[in-house]
C-alpha cells in the first residue's frame, strides 16, 4: 500500500464498526440506568463562546490555560470546541428556563489538547450527569452511588470513590493562605523544591498542587483542608459517608483531592478502579453551588459527574468480532437473481441485516464473500426453490441446510437471536 496521504489528527479516533456496536451496547445500559434515577438527556452545541468556559471551569486551570481548541469566526468572536459538559448544560438550562429541579444528562463527545497516550485523547466522549436545585446530603451520595452502580454494571472491577470535601469558597480562601505560607516557608527553608507546573500553579491555583503527581506526596505534613472547614461543612460531609456506608459504596476518603475545574465546593469525588491504577480516573464530578450564579443565573445549587467512555471501553473490553449482515442472499442465475432482489427488500423491510453481491459473480464466488462478510445464514434462490415456494437456508458455520417457506426467515432469525442473547456483547 501506498503511505497513507492523510491520517487522522494525533489524540484522536476512528470509532470502527466492532467498537460502534460494543459503544451502542454499552449506551443503551447506561441510558437505561441514568432514566431509572429520573434524568432527562440533552444536547449542546459542539462549541461555545469562549468566555462561558473561561467563567466557570476558571482561568487558571490546566484546561483554560493549555487545553482548549480555541478559534474564531469571520466577525473575530471567539468559540471554543467544548472541553466539558458541565457549564454548557448550566447555560442551556438557564437559556431554556428549565425550572429546578431538573436531573439533566448527556453523552457528548469532549476536546482538550492533551498530551495524547492510552485513555488520554484529544477528543473524547462523555457520558454526565448534572442534578440542578438540589442541596442535600442525599442527592450528593445518591449521584455518588449512580456513577459507581452504573461502572460495576459495566464491569468495572475493583472500584473505589476517592472522596474529599474542599468546603465553602471562603473556607477553602482561609485554607489557600495557609497552605501558601507552608509551601513560601518550605521553599525558604530548602526543604521543598516544587516541579515547574507546581512552581506557576503556586501562585495562581495553589490547591492544585495537593494533587499534582508529583509534589502531592511530598506534602503530607502540609495544613489540612479538613481543618479549616466549619462544623456545617463537617456534618454534610459525614451525612454524604453514611448515605453511602448504608448503600455499601466502597469509598475512601481523599484529602488531597481537589480536582481540576474551579467550579466545585463542598463534594469532590473521583472514582477509580485499583485494577488499572487510580492515575485513570473512570469518573469524577462533585458539588458546584455558585456556577449557575456565575453565569447569570438566580442563586441554584448542583451537583454533577461525567465518566470517559473511552476510558471503559480501553480496560474492560476488547473490541468484539462483529456479525456480518444475518441473510446473505446468494442467486444461481439471471432470472433467479431477479426473484433474489425482491426477497431481499422484503427481508429488509422485517429489519433483517441482509446483504448480496450486486454484481454478477458464481454462486461459489458469492459464498466466498458471505463468508468474508461474516454472515451467519445464505438463503439461496434457485430455480428449483422458486417453483416451491421456498429459499434454501444455510448455516454458514455447521454447512447444515433447510428449505423453508420465505416467511420462515422471520422466525429462524428470531430464534438465533434468542439463543445468542447473554452469550455474546452483540
Ligand atoms: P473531568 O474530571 O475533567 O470532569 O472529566 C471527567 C472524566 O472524563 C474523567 O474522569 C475521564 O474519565 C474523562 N476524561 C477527561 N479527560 C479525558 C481525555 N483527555 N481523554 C479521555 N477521557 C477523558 C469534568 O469534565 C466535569 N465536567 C465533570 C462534572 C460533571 N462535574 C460536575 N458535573
């Protein structure tokens, strides 16, 4: 083959037919499971303006400051390929005057200009989730306890909720100048050598360095958060843990945790599986009670998370071999074929994937191609099937033959898509 002229942009995918399908059957469970907890699932546009994310994911994020597909159009404005799912759905839902409460969901695909490697891409897709007007300790666990259900159906092994509570604003403000007059103290002392992303962090997101990789650990001693919370903020936390101790949500309190959007308060959580490492967050979310304020909004709280498909997709599947077209329909001659041509629109209109050659070719060379195509049955149409009123099946796996009426295509295929149900993704 000659080298390829055009390849895809680096950090991004081909979603080929095999993963398609396992995608389209791992939706439908999480559509299912996200409509039983009472969402109703939405769209925004691809892009935004520029300024929404800036507003609410906070300008002095790795996202805002690095990450964002940023352009603009003929009149000079500027958009932004949406890196997240959160403030789009606050705008839409303020722009729609959806009332609050109001459970929104989405499943959209997301852009950040990442430094590309395995479950880390340029484009990616999430499943979110967002409850707007809500403030209680049970909505926050009952989202809590919807991500990590929905990721053990999927086959998540050996999950865990990291959680954390990073307080009201003016708690964490307090907690912010304390932890910098640690780190100015421990840098004077040469007792502390930040990395050069901690170095530009310490001043404009010093909480970010609790969970940077590599300066986190080296903090331990470091004031706590928890320490300068009010015994209000305690006591939602403690009333979020018992929730999930009594629902048996294996969880374990993260200190460090702070994530990387400004938006939150209060709850912040990620969940991740012990069996790929806890570097690959599957999901993460929390609390966010001033975004909807910040985008011109009354006073309304929310709680939300997303989960990477991709990253489920990666670790816990493999991409499945896919069926062909279920009927192959194989002619012997000309006048045959025209008969063929008639059945196979009727097959399709029953909803049958079914498929043929098109072009003239022997009846060896046609079962070549179903096999190839992977189809499951040839219904073969002959002069002879013609006169009787019937097409000849065969298995293609057992090479196993019966003459059936033509309706009788209905019921065969029903029957092996019964037998095969639990037995196979697709
Ligand atoms: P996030 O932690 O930035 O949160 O992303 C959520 C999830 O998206 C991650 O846990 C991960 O599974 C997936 N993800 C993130 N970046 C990538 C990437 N480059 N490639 C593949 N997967 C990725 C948010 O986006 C918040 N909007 C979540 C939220 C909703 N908070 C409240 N409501």
């Amino acid at each position: 083959m000659n080298t390829l002229k055009y390849k895809r942009p680096k950090g991004t995918r081909d979603i080929i037919p095999e993963e398609f399908e396992l995608r389209e059957v791992l939706l439908e469970k999480i559509k299912k499971s996200i409509r039983a907890y009472g969402y109703k699932f939405i769209i925004t546009p691809t892009f935004e303006h520029t300024e929404l994310f800036i507003r609410s994911i906070g300008d002095s994020t790795d996202i805002v400051e690095k990450e964002m597909y940023t352009f603009h159009d003929k009149k000079g404005r500027s958009y932004t390929l949406r890196p997240e799912g959160t403030a789009p759905v606050i705008r839409a839902f303020l722009e729609n005057s959806i009332m609050p409460p109001a459970k929104l969901a989405y499943i959209m695909n997301m852009f950040r200009a990442e430094r590309p490697q395995k479950g880390r891409y340029r484009e990616f897709w999430q499943v979110g989730v967002e409850a707007i007007g809500i403030k209680d300790p049970l909505i926050d666990a009952e989202v809590i306890e919807m991500g990590y259900s929905i990721l053990k159906e999927l086959g998540a092994e050996k999950l865990v909720v990291l959680i954390n509570s990073i307080g009201s604003i003016e708690e964490r403000q307090a907690y912010k100048s304390a932890l910098l007059d640690y780190l100015n103290e421990k840098e004077q002392d040469g007792t502390l050598e930040l990395c050069n992303d901690c170095k530009r962090r310490k001043n404009r997101n010093p909480l970010r360095i609790l969970d940077c990789k590599i300066d986190g650990p080296k903090l331990k001693d470091a004031p706590k958060l928890k320490e300068f919370l009010s015994n209000e903020s305690l006591k939602y936390f403690e009333e979020i843990k018992s929730y999930l101790d009594k629902w048996k949500v294996n969880y374990r309190e993260e200190p460090r945790l702070v994530r990387g959007l400004d938006y939150y308060n209060h709850t912040a959580f990620e969940i991740v599986s012990e069996k790929i490492g806890v570097e690959d967050t599957l999901l993460g979310g929390g609390r966010y009670d001033s975004l909807v304020e910040d985008l011109g909004g009354p006073a309304t709280p929310a709680v939300g998370w997303a989960l990477g498909l991709e990253r489920i997709i990666n670790y816990f599947y493999q991409i499945p071999r896919i069926s062909g077209p279920f009927y192959f329909v194989a002619t012997v001659n000309e006048f045959s074929k025209g008969y063929a041509i008639g059945l196979l629109k009727k097959i399709r209109e029953w909803k049958i994937p079914s498929d043929m050659t098109y072009e003239p070719k022997s009846l060896k060379a046609q079962m070549k191609i179903a096999d190839r195509l992977n189809a499951v049955k040839a219904v073969i149409v002959g002069e002879d099937e013609i006169k009787l009123q019937k097409v000849r099946v065969r298995d293609l796996e057992t090479g196993k033959e019966v003459l059936v009426p033509e309706k009788d295509l209905v019921k065969i295929y029903e029957e092996e898509m019964a037998r095969r149900k639990g037995k196979e993704v697709l």
